[in-house]
C-alpha cells in the first residue's frame, strides 16, 4: 500500500495552490520559472509542502505562498493586483502537474530538478 504525505483530499488544493504560486510569480511579478522554483526549493517551503505541512499545501493561497517564498531567500515582495484571467496558462498547468506528480511519486522537487524535470522543461510542454 502507497502511502502519499497528505491525504488525497487535500491534493485539489495543493495543485491549485501550487499552480496559482507559480503563475503569481511568473506572470504577475515577472521571475524567470527556474530561478523562482529554485527559491521554492531552497526556501525550505517546497519541502514542507512535499511532506504535508498543512500550512503550506491547504492553509495559505497561491499568492500568498510566493510571497513566502520570496520572503525566505529575501527577496524583496511587492504584492501586485493578479489581473483576472479567463482561463489559465501554462505557468499555472505546470505548477499543477507538478504538484500532482510530486504527490503521487513522492519525489522531491529537487530531485526533479537535478533530473531534468525543471519548470521551464514542463511550461515547455504545454502546447494551447
């Protein structure tokens, strides 16, 4: 029996949250994708994520957990209006796969990383 570091429940929620970070990030404040996942990961936060801290996965907004990040490795934060889109981008699809692919295999996202699985290499895929 496979055991996942939250319960399925919640993985609704960390793949939106995720996705929504990653979007923020990229498109709103305008960080490149791999040097702003590089920040997650060495901002300590992607491993609380990947081992369920309820905080992290369920307890705060997409918005508000690049604000974390940010604030982790001191980067200056300045919270910017997200404009309204009618549909999501490849920005938000790639943080939320990776969300899911990270649940389900138990990977570390900086063993995805070191492997080659960067967020660029997923934003890369998305072909709308």
């Amino acid at each position: 029996m496979k055991m996942n570091a939250y319960n399925e429940l919640y993985l609704d929620d960390a793949m939106a949250n995720l996705g929504d970070m990653v979007e923020y990030a990229v498109c709103t404040l305008g960080y490149a994708p791999d040097d702003f996942f590089g920040w997650f990961i060495s901002s300590g936060i992607a491993s609380k994520f990947e081992n369920g801290n309820p905080k992290y996965v369920a307890g705060m907004s997409g918005v508000e957990l690049a604000d974390a990040v940010l604030a982790a490795v001191n980067m200056q934060s300045e919270r910017r209006h997200q404009p309204y889109l009618s549909s999501k981008g490849r920005e938000y699809w790639a943080g939320w796969i990776l969300a899911y692919y990270q649940w389900e295999t138990n990977r570390r996202f900086s063993d995805m990383v070191e492997y080659g699985l960067t967020l660029s290499v997923v934003m890369s895929l998305y072909i709308l």
